[in-house]
C-alpha cells in the first residue's frame, strides 16, 4: 500500500456524494488510515471534534453554511485545525478569501489526482498550498488591491456574481447552489447596490476589470 499521507485521519466535507467517494479512494489509496465523511458545513465542527482528524479537505460552495463560513467557525474553535479548501472556481478572489478564513491551502477541482496527494501533505506539515495554477493571479490581486471589490460582497453573493459575470442565468446558479431562483434574485439586486452596476453585461465588465475572470 502507499504510505504517502502516512495513516492520516481527514475529514473530507462535501455535499455531493460521488465526490466524495472518489476523494476518499484516492486518499485512502494514498495511505490515508481513516476518512471520515459530512456532507454539509453545519456538521464540520461536531465532526471535527468527535475525530480530531489531522487534516480538513472541505468545499468552498455547499449548501446552507458554505465552506468559508464553515472553516470561520471550526477555525474559532480550534485554531490549529489545518484545513484544504477546494472549489470549482478558478479566479483569484476566492483563494484569497479562503485563506484570510484561515485555510491553509486551496485547490481546484479539476487538479490531477497527485496534486491532491502533494496539497494534503503540505497542509499536514502546516505549510501553506494554493493551487500552481492561481498563485501569479492570486499574487497579482494582492498587489494590485484587486480585492477590495469583493470584499464589499458576502460569499454568496460573491459566488453568485462570479456565475453571473460568466453569462450563467438566476436558474442556472439557483441550481448548481441548491437555492431557490428568489434567493439568488435577493443576492442578485444586493449585488446590484453595492457595485452599482444595472445587468449582467455590467458585471461582466466589472468581473472582467478587476481581474476576477478571464476574457
């Protein structure tokens, strides 16, 4: 068997459960000794004090309490737990909010199965990760204040203008983020009050301006 994680605990928080199946073979495949399985934020604390695990590999976008909100509280209690984020999302806002929560390492979904491996033991070691592909865009929204921005939204609805900004429609975000078309309606028009644009072809040029995604 691989040794590489070294008969780790990790606690692995998804909501989708073949992700989280196949997350958890290429872990336990890596030598993980136990994996230990939750599906939404709300039960990251609780699970994490009941197994102690030594490493957190959790989503940024669930239902309910998301990922961020999650690790801010499991992070408040126990400021020592090391924890890798994951998202579908490839801009370079959403790492520098993971990180400022307190992650210690944030990774695409679409990595290859072997950086997943490399991320988890560095997070292990309490040694900071961020995905290759992201660390000059990261970098450079530091550098330019990039940021600002997005600090005025919440992680929702920060979430909800990066769909919209890349053409998505209200359905099709509701959908993908198990809430309902008035909810994202709601962070809809708080998006539309705080960075004063009227449509989506505004907040694509916004998007598009502070570098949150790629022409």
């Amino acid at each position: 068997m691989n040794t590489t994680l070294n008969a780790l605990t990790i606690l692995l928080v998804d909501d989708h459960a073949l992700v989280r199946m196949g997350f958890r073979l290429l872990l336990e495949g890596a030598g993980a000794a136990k994996v230990i399985e939750v599906h939404r934020g709300e039960a990251v604390l609780e699970a994490y004090e009941c197994a102690q695990p030594d490493v957190v590999v959790m989503d940024i976008s669930m239902p309910g309490m998301g990922g961020i909100a999650a690790l801010q509280r499991l992070r408040s209690h126990h400021p020592a737990a090391r924890v890798l984020m994951l998202s579908t999302f490839h801009d370079a806002i959403t790492p520098v909010r993971a990180l400022k929560a307190g992650a210690l390492g944030y990774l695409c979904k679409r990595c290859p199965p072997e950086q997943l491996i490399t991320a988890v033991q560095q997070v292990m070691l309490n040694q900071r990760y961020l995905d290759p592909e992201l660390a000059q865009s990261v970098a450079l929204a530091h550098l330019t204040g990039d940021t600002d921005l997005a600090d005025l939204l919440t992680d929702k609805e920060l979430m909800v203008f990066l769909q919209l900004a890349q053409g998505r429609s209200v359905n099709e975000v509701a959908q993908d983020f198990h809430l309902s078309p008035s909810t994202v309606g709601t962070h809809l028009y708080h998006i539309k009050q705080k960075l004063h644009v009227q449509n989506a072809a505004e907040m694509t040029i916004v998007a598009l301006r502070n570098g949150f995604i790629e022409a």
